[in-house]
C-alpha cells in the first residue's frame, strides 16, 4: 500500500533515531495531526515524523479520509472492518522501517479516533510492530486476547467525550493489566473528543519518562510474564 504523506519531517542532519507514526481521526487527513507533530518534533528533534492519509475517500463526503468505513458501524462488524484495514497499514509500518532504517523498538505509532484503534489493534495483531503506542480518544474494536509483550500502550482521553467514552480506555487499562501488559492512562477532566494540547503533552511525558516494564525486566532478570504495573493518572 502506498500512502500519501502531507507530513514526513525527517531530523535536519543525520539519521532518524525515531519513527513517530501519527494516524489521523475518521473524516479528516495527516495535514490535520501538524500540530501534535511539531510538538514532537520540538521533543525529539532527531525522529522521523510521519502522518499519513488514510487510504479511503470519507463516507461522509468531502476531502477527507478513512482507515474503515463508519456507516452503520456497531459492536458486531466493527472487528471485521478493522481487521480489514490492518494488513496494508501494517506492511506499509514496515516498509517505512525499512525505508528510513528505523527498527520496531524505536518506532511509536500514535492515532486519534479511528486512527487510534488501528494503532491499537495494529500492535495487537504484530506484537513488536512498535515499541509505544499512544492511543488518543480511542478504544480497541474486541479487546486483546493477549497483551503485547514487547509494546507499551498509553491511553490518552478525555472524560467527557461524547463519540468515545473513557471507560474503554478504562476498560482496556484493567484488560492489559490482568494480562500482565504494560499500559497507561492519563484522563483529563472537562475534555472531549479532541486530541487536546493537555493530552499531548502528557504523551510527551510518558514517552520521555515512562520506563517499559519489558526494559525493567531485562535490567532486573525478571521472569517473563510477571506482572506488569499499570498506571492510571487523571489530569484534573
């Protein structure tokens, strides 16, 4: 699958030392995510930050873009369109990989909406596709029979969202723990269905301070499969 990139800002000089994937929201396009991909180009000046359209013209018209159609989308085919959408999203992941010389553990994919459960579900499928996703107001389509071992989810959400409500952030958070996952959530207050300047920088946070329990393990000589601390942090 080739997609279009409104956004690939490579580092000035040198080789990327990160690839920060950004998947935009249903209806919408890569140019929209500009402003979290120049905060994290700020942070990290040395990644590649890539925000591409999604492949599908929008159901609802004009120039926007879709991973999966929404119309008529309820509990029952959502798995399907999703998984449907996930091979080429994940091929072309690897592709770019491939293409900029950045290894899995050093790639983040971060999605808004819709955008957020194919990156979800994208670790899911291929665990160690990334070594962070960073899921905005978002949710898994059938939570995970596994929890990945070699991803760190963070949820980012809103608690008043009207679209996505933040128990299935919440839901998902007690899910990959029970499973000895490695998962965060930061819930703002007085926030909605947006990926809003408060939950960006909290991803800012967890991706420069949060240590991956699959790091600490290797560090302590756990034994693989211990239980791994979820955190939930609520942004007041």
């Amino acid at each position: 699958m080739s997609l279009q990139l409104p956004i690939e800002w490579l580092p000035a000089g040198g080789a990327p030392e990160q690839l920060l994937v950004l998947l935009h929201g249903v209806g919408a396009s890569g140019s929209g995510m500009a402003g979290f991909a120049q905060m994290l180009r700020n942070e990290f000046p040395q990644a590649a930050v890539l925000a591409p359209d999604a492949p599908n013209p929008f159901d609802g018209g004009g120039l926007g873009r879709q991973w999966f159609s929404v119309a008529g989308v309820d509990e029952a085919n959502r798995p399907a369109r999703v998984a449907a959408a996930l091979p080429a999203l994940v091929d072309w992941v690897k592709a770019t990989q491939r293409r900029l010389g950045v290894g899995p553990a050093a790639t983040a994919l971060a999605g808004f909406s819709q955008g957020g459960i194919l990156a979800l579900e994208a670790a899911a499928l291929e665990d160690g596709l990334a070594g962070r996703v960073l899921a905005f107001g978002a949710r898994y389509a059938q939570l995970p029979a596994a929890a990945p071992r070699h991803t760190t989810v963070h949820l980012f959400h809103g608690a008043a969202d009207p679209v996505i409500a933040a128990t299935h952030a919440r839901a998902a958070l007690e899910h990959l723990g029970a499973l000895n996952g490695d998962a965060t959530m930061d819930v703002a207050e007085g926030i909605g269905h947006e990926l809003h300047p408060v939950l960006a920088q909290r991803a800012l946070f967890r991706l420069r301070n949060h240590i991956p329990a699959r790091t600490w393990a290797a560090a302590l000589g756990a034994v693989p499969g211990r239980p791994a601390a979820a955190d939930d942090d609520e942004e007041r």
